[in-house]
C-alpha cells in the first residue's frame, strides 16, 4: 500500500515528482557544493542562483538516463519482499550514486562556465564529498518531501472517487 501511497502512478505524477525532487536537490546541493568549493557568502549564493536554471536541466536529463540503471542496481541489492524503506534507501542510494558521478563533473563545467580536466583529475577527491551532500539531501529532505506530496495527491483523489 505505501508504494501506491508514496509513489507516483502516471506520467502526469511521475513529471510532478521528479520536478519536486530535482527543484529541491539543486537548489540545496548546488549552492553547498559550491560553498565548500569556494567559501559560504551571500556571492557565493548569488551567483550560484544564476547557474541554477542550466544545472537543474542537466539534472533533469542524468535523471532520465539513470533511472532504468538505477532501477537495475536496486533489483541486484534489494529483495522484491523486502520493505517499502528498503528498497527507497537503497534506489536512492543508487540514483545519487549514479547522478553524482556526472555532476561531480559536468556540475564543475556548467558552474565555472567552461570545461577543463580538472574536475576529472581531482574526481577522487571531490566525489565522496559531492556524494555524501546529495545522499543527505535526497534522503533526509527531497524524497520524503516528494514522497509525501504523492501521498496527499493519492489521499485527496481516493476521498473524491
């Protein structure tokens, strides 16, 4: 029952779920990784705001791509009988895992506005942390929220039917 709660259940749901997820992900994510790349002020900030609208396409798009491999890894780590917890911990788990291996790189190009090998050579470095940061955020903050909006979309539309 909390999968069909929880989850969306048409493509009109499924659009409105990943734009709850992305638009909380990169406004949070974006301007922390770019905080501890180049320190916390409100010109960080701001000119985090400006690159928003191009990150969050690109999200958009990885999102896409990795959904059916994402889908795979969970399959391979999670039982079908296991818990509805389970198996959203772990297909975040491997979501994030798969979208912040191409933003650690991609989300340096489109931050710094132009492309170099230098998030590629420091990728080691920089992922584990880019990681750990949208783990925490899609986990703690973007999945429950989105999560929970299904839920109240399902609850009012089973109260008029």
């Amino acid at each position: 029952m909390l999968f069909r709660m929880k989850l969306p259940q048409n493509k009109k749901e499924t659009v409105l779920f990943m734009f709850l997820i992305s638009a909380i992900s990169v406004n949070i994510i974006a301007p922390v990784i770019t905080g501890f790349e180049i320190g916390f002020s409100w010109q960080t900030w701001r000119q985090v705001l400006t690159i928003i609208p191009f990150m969050w396409i690109t999200v958009l798009v990885i999102v896409i791509f990795t959904q059916q491999p994402a889908g795979w890894l969970t399959g391979k780590i999670v039982a079908q009988e296991d818990s509805f917890a389970a198996h959203m911990v772990i297909n975040g788990m491997c979501s994030v895992l798969l979208i912040s291996i191409f933003m650690t790189v991609l989300g340096t190009w489109i931050g710094s506005q132009q492309i170099s090998w230098a998030p590629i050579q420091q990728f080691f470095v920089k992922w584990p942390r880019n990681f750990a940061i949208a783990l925490a955020v899609e986990l703690l903050i973007a999945q429950p929220i989105a999560r929970e909006a299904m839920q109240i979309i399902h609850k009012h539309s089973s109260v008029v039917v």
